[in-house]
C-alpha cells in the first residue's frame, strides 16, 4: 500500500525534470513558475515527514526515497543556480559534498549504526530551501529590486554551507562514538 508521505516523496522527485525545464524558459514568468515547483517541492519535504509521523504512516521505503528526494530538487536547483552565475560555485560544491558525504556515511553505517537528523540539520535545510527560493526567484525581479532577495539569497546560502558543515562533523563525531561503542 502506497501512503500519503510516500506519494508526496514521489511528487517531489518527480517535480525535478519539471523545474529544470522551466528553470531555462524565458523570464519572468518562467522564474515564478521555478520558485512555485522549487516552493512546491520544499513544502512537500515539510509535509511528507509530518504526515508520516502524525499518521504513523513512516514507511522503510519513505525513509530511503526522502532524502534522495531532498538531494534531487537541492542538487538540481544549485547546479542551475551556479552555471548561471547566480550561485557561488564554492557554496554549491561545499553543500554537495557535505551531502555527498553524509549520505555515503549513513549508507556505510546502515544496519550497525542509525543518525538521527539533528534539530541544526533541520535548520541548515530550511535556511538551504530559503536560499534557493529566493535566488530561484530573482529573475522575477529585473533591476533593482532583485537585488535584496538576491543579497538575502546569497547571505543564506553561506549560512547553510557553515550549517552544513557543522552538522557533518557532529554526525562524524557521532559515527566515531557509536562505533568505538559497538567495537
């Protein structure tokens, strides 16, 4: 049986050959139509780990599927956003390999070890999605007032890269315990 928050993962993934379509259609409309898939997506992120808790609908198959639903719709949007110049390549490479790396470590780990998401990674991927909205969003906006969402989006990429990389090595520091524990 399919659940709610599984149907809202699938959604999500499914969402991401539609913002990178519409991420190189003319502007402006098209900028709202990518910050709507991009909204969309991030809210259904929100929504399917709510919906699975207050359901009890959690599910082995939603706990695989929802973060490569998260990296799918981030990494696409920053690859995007950095090939047009809107994003800072450094920003965008540092937040992939930190997902790069955290994914690999909860993958080597799995069935010996679990990593619980922690509250700041929860933070750092709300101030993630913030940031993409609002740079996604700017093309809306020609000349000058662009520039404050852009500014913003650019403040709070930077504060998900040091987020990000706060949070993995707290989620090393977690694995090295858990594992001298387990011997």
């Amino acid at each position: 049986m399919t659940t709610l928050p599984n149907l809202l993962t699938f959604g999500r993934i499914a969402l991401v050959p539609a913002l990178v379509g519409t991420f190189y259609l003319s502007q402006p409309a098209a900028a709202w139509t990518t910050f709507g898939i991009f909204a969309a997506a991030a809210l259904s992120d929100f929504l399917d780990g709510y919906l699975a808790r207050a359901l009890d609908q959690g599910s082995a198959l939603g706990r695989v599927l929802d973060p490569i639903a998260d990296k799918l719709i981030v990494a696409a949007a920053l690859v995007m956003l950095a090939v047009e110049g809107r994003a800072a390549v450094f920003a965008v490479v540092a937040i992939l390999c930190r997902e790069l790396l955290v994914s690999g470590l909860r993958e080597g780990l799995a069935g010996r070890l679990t990593l619980p998401v922690s509250r700041l990674a929860k933070l750092k991927t709300a101030g993630q999605m913030l940031a993409l909205a609002l740079l996604l969003v700017t093309p809306a906006f020609p000349g000058a007032p662009a520039q404050p969402l852009e500014t913003a989006g650019a403040a709070l990429l930077w504060l998900a890269v040091a987020l990000s990389w706060i949070t993995a090595l707290g989620y090393l520091r977690a694995a090295r315990r858990g594992m001298a524990r387990a011997g």
